[in-house]
C-alpha cells in the first residue's frame, strides 16, 4: 500500500464554505479511480489544502499523480502543489 501526500498553501486565507465548494467539485474526478482506496480532503482553516490518497500501489498513484496533475491541480488553487508518497507496511484500523 502507498499513500501519497499532497499539499498546497493558498496565495491568501480562504473561507472554509468556498474551499469546500471546491473540494466538492473535485470529488467526482475520483470516484471510481483505479487503484484509489481512499481520499481524504485536507483544510487546515486558514491557507493550506491538499489530499491524502491510499492507492493500492504505487503505479496506481503514478498514473494519476503526474506532472500535468501536479500543475492542474496546483493553478486551481493559484499556488504549487507539493507531493510525497510514503510506503505504508502497517495500518492500525480502529473502526
């Protein structure tokens, strides 16, 4: 399992209804996404967003995440989007 981390900090604080506006229109892009398990939305309140994906492996995730992703996704924040992926070997699941 592979988890990539993408964060972007916002050129100016933004309110939380229109950085939710727009996490819900992007929600639908990864519905259905090969080797996507998981993704979580990230807001820190203020002026960093970004996404924390679960993908099955790491080709998964390289065939979403590319240079062209990067970019897109960075110019519809106005800013760069940062991403690292981390090996994930152990998962403690509470639910």
């Amino acid at each position: 399992m592979i988890t990539a981390f993408v964060q972007i900090k916002l050129p100016t604080p933004q309110p939380r209804d229109e950085v939710m506006a727009a996490f819900e229109a992007s929600a639908p892009n990864y519905k259905g996404a090969a080797g996507l398990l998981r993704k979580y939305y990230l807001f820190d309140g203020i002026d960093k967003v970004g996404g924390f994906y679960v993908w099955k492996d790491k080709a998964s995730a390289e065939a979403v995440h590319t240079q062209d992703w990067l970019a897109h996704v960075g110019g519809r924040y106005g800013s760069v989007a940062e991403l690292t992926y981390f090996e994930a070997p152990i998962l403690v699941d509470n639910e």
